[in-house]
C-alpha cells in the first residue's frame, strides 16, 4: 500500500510522463501492473462471492415456492 506521498509521486508521474525517467516510468509500471493484479484478483473473489449469492437465492427460493405450493 503506498502512503500519500508515494501516491501523490504516480499521479504526477503519470500526469507528467513524457518529462519522466525511466527509474520513475518503471516505479509508475510497478504500481500499476501490482494494482492490476490486486483488481483482477478482487473481480474473480467477487464473482464468486456473487455465484454463490444467486445460488443460494436460488436454493431459497424453490423451497418457499415448494412450501407455497407455487402461488408466490
């Protein structure tokens, strides 16, 4: 996790690229590459987290319709 000043130092990186070094293009490439990773890892956890929601809603469902006799 970067604290306030190393994020405030991408940002202005980032803004100011063409007038950057190579030492601080590849501190810019790390962080973004190690948010990448760390944004595609949550997206696969929360995708799973939601398939398991729906079947689980699901589940529940059938079960009152089945109590209800099906008039929902």
């Amino acid at each position: 996790m970067l604290n306030r000043e190393e994020s405030e130092k991408v940002v202005n990186i980032i803004k100011d690229y063409k007038s950057s070094s190579n030492s601080e293009l590849t501190f810019v490439m790390d962080f973004i590459q190690e948010d990448f990773k760390k944004t595609k890892e949550s997206l696969f956890k929360l995708t799973d987290h939601l398939d398991k929601l729906e079947s689980t809603y699901n589940l529940i469902h059938t079960e009152y319709q089945k109590r209800n006799n099906g008039n929902v």
